[in-house]
C-alpha cells in the first residue's frame, strides 16, 4: 500500500507564499504521475498541478503563474511552491499518486488559509 503525507501547510497573509511537500513511501522514480488538488468549504476538489513521470506538467488557469510544483525523486517527494497567494486559495490540499495498475493514493491533507 502506498502511502503519501503531505507537509508545510498553514496561516499565511495575502501576497504571501507558502511551500507545500508531499512525500511518498516508496520510490517516485518510477513513472509516476503526482498531483496536487484542494477543496474548499462548500466546493468541489479540484486540480491545482500535476507533474508525470517523465515531468510534464500542467497547472490550473487560477494558479498559472503563481504555484510551481516540482519533484525530487531522491527524496521521493514533490513540492507545490505557491507565491502570491490569495484567499480564494484557501482551501484543504491534497496530493496524489497514480501508479499504473494500482490506482490513485491519496494524503490527508493540509490546511492553507490565506487571510490578514
């Protein structure tokens, strides 16, 4: 059973930037595809990046330009660096892990608020 545990959520002011990190309890190198979504209150989950095996990535339009996400398959871990952060991002931060033929494996989330 994989497992994955997500990290660095918290309180941050709008403007501000916060890094989240996902760690996986076995090796990333493998062609693993790894996203992160979040859900806030009232809302459904939704994709915010993801990053492929081979390290393509794709981001949702509302954090284009501001969220990165990264992966540092030594440490099987990937990260979700988020700068200029509002409150509309404020939300419940997931991250998952698809392995071929075993489906997808979830962390249980880390809050970010985003408020002054």
């Amino acid at each position: 059973q994989v497992q994955v545990v997500e990290s660095g959520g918290g309180l941050v002011q709008p403007g501000g930037s916060l890094r989240l990190s996902c760690v996986a309890s076995e090796s990333i190198f493998r062609l693993y595809s790894m996203g992160w979504y979040r859900q806030a209150p009232g809302k459904q989950r939704e994709l915010v990046a993801r990053i492929t095996g081979s390290g393509l990535t794709n981001y949702a339009d509302s954090v284009k330009g501001r969220f990165t996400i990264s992966r540092d398959s030594a440490k099987n871990t990937v990260y979700l660096q988020m700068n200029s952060l509002t409150p509309e991002d404020t939300a419940v931060y997931y991250c998952k892990l698809t392995k071929p033929g075993a489906g997808d494996f979830w962390g249980q989330g880390t809050q970010v608020t985003v408020s002054s």
